[in-house]
C-alpha cells in the first residue's frame, strides 16, 4: 500500500477533518505509542499502519 492510498482510505472512512486529527494527534499503543504520522516517519509500511486504525477503530473487514 502507498502513502497516499493510506491517506485517501483515513479520509474515506474517517473524513478529511478527523483523518487528519487522528494521523497527527492520536497515539495508538500498537504503533508503539506513536500517531499515525510518527509511525511512518519511524518507517512503518503503510499497510500495517492501516491495519492497526481498522483493529483499533474497529472497522468491518468488508471496508478495510
């Protein structure tokens, strides 16, 4: 998964305002206490960043 797919499913599912909110200001414990934005930075693969805001805002398999 690319960057910017990653960004434009966050905005699908979330909305532009609080996909942008929860890459820079949310801190989840399974990207190692990071927020979505420090997790790539850190190196993270997109895909799994995605999977851990599906796990962890629990969205259905069919929209992941």
């Amino acid at each position: 998964m690319r960057y910017t797919v990653l960004r434009r499913r966050m905005a699908e599912e979330f909305g532009d305002v609080r996909a942008d909110t929860l890459a820079r200001d949310h801190v989840l414990a399974a990207l190692g206490e990071r927020t979505v934005n420090q997790a790539l930075e850190a190196g993270w693969e997109p895909k799994r960043v995605w999977s851990v805001l599906c796990d962890s805002f629990e969205v259905p398999s069919g929209r992941r």
